[in-house]
C-alpha cells in the first residue's frame, strides 16, 4: 500500500489511502520513511491519552530534522512529556486564559470588517476576490498579532516567514532549506520582540507571560519564545486552512450551502458548518510520536523506538464512529461531532481551540450578512502543500452581496 505523506498526489486526497489504511492495514509501517501509522479513531484516540507509551518529547513533526530532544525549542509544549509538558502549560495558561481569549472578539469583528470591507463589492453588486489572499490568510496572523502585541507592521513579514516553515517542494523529504531559514529568522523576531517587551510591557499575551508565575516558579525566555513560534506558526497556519475548507467544501453542497446563507439574521447554522469542517477535513492530519514501548495492535508490533504518525484526518471519517464519514453534512448529530479528533485529546488537546472557533465563527457569521451567495472556482484554486497541515493557499471566489 502505498502511504507517502510527501507525495502531492497524496496530499491533494488522502482520504481513500485512509480508508484502505483502516480496512486493510490499521497499524501500517511505511518503510520508505521507516514510520508506523495509525489509521482508526479508536487507536488514535486511545494514544493521544497515553503520554506514557506515545510520547511528544521529540516533536510532533515527521521531517527528520525537527525530530529531536530539543524540538521543544520550536514547538513549546507540544514536544514535552509530563511533569515538563505540565508545568509549561501551567505557566502559559495563566497568560493566555479563556477571559483573553473572549476579550478578543471585539478585536476580531473590528479586524474582520476591516479586511472584508477592502475586499468585497458594494451592497447588491457581485465581485471576485481571493479568499486566502484577501481575508482567510490575513485574519488569523492579524488576531494573534494583537494577542501577542506584535507590530502591525511586521505582520506581512511574519507571515511570510510562517508560510515559509511548512512548505514542502516535490520530493523533498524534509524541512527544505528555506523552511529552516525561516524558522530561524522567526525566532530571531520573537527574540528581539521579547526583549522590546521587557523593556516596555503592555496589555498583551506576551507581556502577560513575563508575568505569569505558579508557586514563584516563571517562563524563561527562550519558553516564551517558543510559545510565540508555535502560536504564530502554528495558530496562524490552521485556522487559514480552516476558513479556507470551509468555504471549499460548502460551495460544494449548493443546497447547504442555500441554507446557510438564506437569512443574514439567522446565522444558527455557522457553527455546525466550523465543527463539520473541522471534522470532514481538518487542517492538522497527522501528528508524530516516540514510542516509549512496543504497541501491539491488528496483529502487528510497533517497536518502542520507532516514530509513529497518528493520522487525525483519518480518525474522522472512521465508518465505525461516524456515519457516511465521507458527505459533509451540517446537519450531522452533535454527539458524532463530538468526538472529532481535530483539536487532540487529553493533556495535549489544544490551548488554542477556543480561539480558532472564535475566529472563525465571528468570520463567518459577518460573511453570511453580508454575502447572498458565494462560488468557488475550484479549477484556479491551489493547494499548500505541507506535511502538517491541509488548505489552500489560493481560493478565488465569486460573491453575490446582499
């Protein structure tokens, strides 16, 4: 069976590679990559719970040169065990709390009314625009920025750099030059703004981690600087893709899509229409992890040692939780969304869920006012192609206002 994340024809559909991989071979070892592979919601549920047996203390990336002891560096809490993961968490929670998050929203409506009000036509008039372009990679990087007290005019450049860290070019099976000098240059950024934060705190994320200590215990530096990448890699790059595949897939089912666009005053169907998205193509596939001990599962043995990829995208459409996995369906019961696997699970479930929902639903919810109805033009549309995660990078739509 052929499983070769890095393989554009695979990253442009995945999906029926998952479905063999769950009927056929459930604990695949692919050995051009020497990786193992876990395809069912079950396993994979099971093992984003067990910190003792599937650890993150060499990173969540499959590229073999962000797979190490210090991937923690880059990837903050993400690549450490308990007690360390723990405690890092503990300290960054006490800055970034639910109460900021939902302070942002009125930050987030003024920066979605500023970007769509650049970009769409007049009321009743129709009009094209690139959706990522324009809004979808714009938005997010602009949040966290105002999050963390970044500079408006250094966030063109951060995103730039962003981008830059997850690419991939055909064939090549690691993070590309290019990649590592960005994430280089990005952490150079966080350094220099850092330390602009010491001397001169404010109201914001960062400053608030300087502060933030848990029985006298406080981040270091290079903690908070990790933090900042992975909130602006990370947190930027997903919900881009999530506004993206929201629009893709919906233009998709014009019927539901009718629905959800037929009353400005009735936005009762945006939130069904993120969590569908969410679980019918997130953004985050995959996510690595050190086995600690053997994993015998199907018949097969992963050997303590080995790096094993727990496919997220996959756990999604697993027929045996959830029904007609492969028809999006904003109409789906709430109790099968809830067991979606996008956002993890357990200790590592994800510190910026609440966040990228917020994100997306004041974005949505003011396209839905505005807009009557949309269109994709899908032949012009192009994909990121990345081993992390899943979108587009262009999305050309056509919009009818109201």
């Amino acid at each position: 069976m052929a499983f070769d994340p890095y393989d554009y024809a695979f990253q442009d559909d995945p999906y029926p590679v998952y479905a063999r991989l769950r009927d056929e071979d459930p604990l695949h070892h692919d050995e051009q990559h020497d990786l193992w592979v876990l395809s069912r919601h079950a396993d994979i549920a099971a093992a984003v719970r067990d910190d003792d047996t599937y650890s993150n203390a060499m990173g969540v990336s499959l590229d073999a040169s962000a797979w190490h002891k210090d991937a923690h560096r880059v990837m903050s809490f993400l690549a450490l065990d308990p007690p360390r993961q723990s405690r890092l968490r503990s300290l960054v929670s006490k800055g970034f709390t639910p109460r900021r998050v939902r302070e942002l929203e009125p930050r987030i409506q003024r920066l979605t009314d500023h970007h769509l009000d650049a970009v769409l036509p007049g009321p009743g008039e129709s009009g094209s625009l690139d959706w990522i372009t324009d809004v979808a990679g714009r938005l997010p990087m602009d949040v966290i920025s105002e999050l963390m007290g970044v500079p408006e005019a250094d966030r063109d450049e951060i995103r730039r750099l962003g981008d830059l860290t997850v690419h991939r070019e055909p064939g090549v099976h690691d993070v590309p030059p290019v990649g590592m000098t960005a994430a280089l240059d990005l952490i150079a950024y966080y350094e220099g703004f850092l330390a602009e934060r010491k001397r001169r705190p404010g109201d914001d994320l960062t400053s608030a981690l300087l502060a933030a200590e848990v029985d006298g215990d406080r981040l270091e530096d290079h903690e908070i600087v990790a933090f900042l990448f992975l909130m602006g890699v990370a947190g930027n790059e997903t919900t881009t893709k999530l506004l993206g595949n929201a629009l893709h897939h919906l233009a998709a089912q014009p019927d539901q899509r009718d629905e959800v666009f037929a009353d400005p005053a009735d936005l009762a169907l945006v939130g069904p229409w993120i969590e569908e998205t969410l679980r019918f193509d997130t953004s985050s596939q995959m996510l690595a992890r050190h086995l600690k001990r053997d994993v015998a599962l199907h018949g097969r043995v992963a050997p303590a040692g080995a790096k094993l990829l727990l496919v997220l995208g996959s756990a999604n459409r697993d027929e045996r939780v959830f029904s007609e996995p492969a028809r999006y369906d904003l109409h789906r019961d709430p109790a099968e969304l809830a067991q979606s696997l996008s956002f993890g699970g357990g200790r590592h479930f994800c510190l910026g869920a609440n966040l990228a929902r917020l994100e997306a639903r004041v974005a949505l919810d003011e396209l839905v006012r505005r807009v009557r109805t949309f269109e994709v033009d899908t032949p012009a549309a192009r994909r990121v192609h990345s081993t992390s995660v899943r979108g587009f990078a262009r999305l050309p739509i056509r919009v009818e206002m109201r």
